[in-house]
C-alpha cells in the first residue's frame, strides 16, 4: 500500500473517531513565520545594503558583456577581423568576471543568510514553543502539509507576533 494511500485512510479514521471532535488542532507556516518576522526584515534590509554595491557591479558587468555581444552581433561581418576578435576576446573576459564574482556574491550571500538563521532559530522555536503551549494544541501540522484551513486553524501570525516581542 502506498504512503498516501496509508496516510488518507488514517487522515479518515482519525475523522471517524469521536476523540477527533475534541482535539484541539492548528496549522503553522514555519517559513513564513521566519521570513515575516521583524528580524528576519531586518536582516534583508541590511543584506540589501551589505550585498548592494556587489550585485550593482554584477548589473553593470552583465550589461557591459550584453553591450560587446550585441556590438560584435550587430557588426557582423562588416567589422575588421582585428576588431571583432578584440570585442569577442573582452566579451568572453566579462562573461568570465561575472561568473566568477557571481558565484562569489551567491557564496557570501548563503554564508550570510545561514548565520541569520543560525541566530533565528532558536527565537522562532521558542515562540512556537510558547504558543503551543498557551494553545494547549493536541496536533499541529505544517502548512505545507494541509491542501486548505481554515485561518482561525492557522496559528502563524500568533507565532510571528510573539517572536517579535522576543528579545
């Protein structure tokens, strides 16, 4: 039998137990109530202004790179030999400076965003922690597991409000 097979017809037994009727259940979007928090905000603004000037010199490298190939294009034939191997020979350089600090920015972005969560964790699990506590929930699912709740079920506000308030 099939993992989703197993797990509809215990989703269905569970429905069918009069137990069920008393449960107290709520759905919680982990994600979103990292990325949606004031540090989380935070942070991204602050990346922006870490990782700026960076992925500007990225803009312009690309546009320059566009800017030979579209020359060399554009020219075809009608460009001396010496010309359109001196454009193709600094396009191709340019396409090498963008990989290469691309993947650079990209490198130092995810170390970056891991330290941010390496320190936000710790909140977000204490705030769900102590609002299922305050809840007194008997089951919690993961939103992305849930196909459609009902928003007074979603408990992800509650949470991002109390990580807020966490200091």
């Amino acid at each position: 039998m099939s993992k989703l097979t197993q797990l509809v017809l215990l989703g269905g037994a569970l429905l069918a137990t009069p137990a069920f009727a008393e449960m107290k259940i709520a759905v919680l979007n982990y994600q979103m109530a990292l990325l949606e928090s004031d540090a989380a905000k935070k942070y991204a603004v602050d990346a922006e202004k870490k990782f700026g000037p960076q992925l500007n010199k990225l803009k312009t490298l690309e546009s320059d790179a566009k800017r030979l190939q579209d020359r060399v294009v554009k020219g075809g034939d009608k460009l001396p030999q010496a010309e359109r191997e001196r454009l193709e020979l600094e396009f191709k350089q340019k396409a090498r400076d963008f990989q290469f600090q691309s993947k650079e920015l990209n490198e130092a972005k995810a170390v970056s965003d891991r330290d941010m969560l390496k320190q936000l964790k710790p909140k977000l699990d204490k705030a769900v922690e102590e609002v299922l506590q305050k809840g007194s929930y008997d089951l919690v699912l993961e939103r992305g597991a849930v196909v459609d709740v009902k928003p007074q079920y979603d408990i992800t506000r509650q949470v991002i409000e109390r990580m807020n308030q966490l200091r």
